[in-house]
C-alpha cells in the first residue's frame, strides 16, 4: 500500500500534460453521423428480429 502511495502516477504530476491541438468539427461530425447510422441500424435489426420471432411463435 504505501509503495503506490509513495510513487503517484506520472499522470498527476504537475506539468506532466502538453497541451493538444483542437479536434476538428468535422471528425466530430462525423462520428456522430456514424454512431447514430450505427444505432439505428442496430435498432431497426432487433425490431424486425422480435417481429419475426413474434410471428413464429403465434403459428406454433
């Protein structure tokens, strides 16, 4: 215990961090446009997936 407490991760050092250019608006644009098609891709999947199985259960 006291070996982590008497070594702090480099990453809590003052001054340890530079600091970093500013991401585009475009690659953020872009990566919500993608994980929203992503999402509701999926929905759309599981919708017409729990319809399907619906159906079969009724005819049996």
């Amino acid at each position: 215990m006291m070996l982590f407490a008497s070594h702090p991760s480099v990453y809590t050092l003052p001054g340890t961090w530079e600091a970093q250019p500013m991401v585009s608006t475009d690659v953020i644009y872009s990566t919500t446009i993608g994980m929203a098609s992503f999402g509701i891709i999926t929905i759309t999947a599981t919708v017409i997936s729990m319809l399907a199985l619906k159906g079969k259960r009724k005819r049996v």
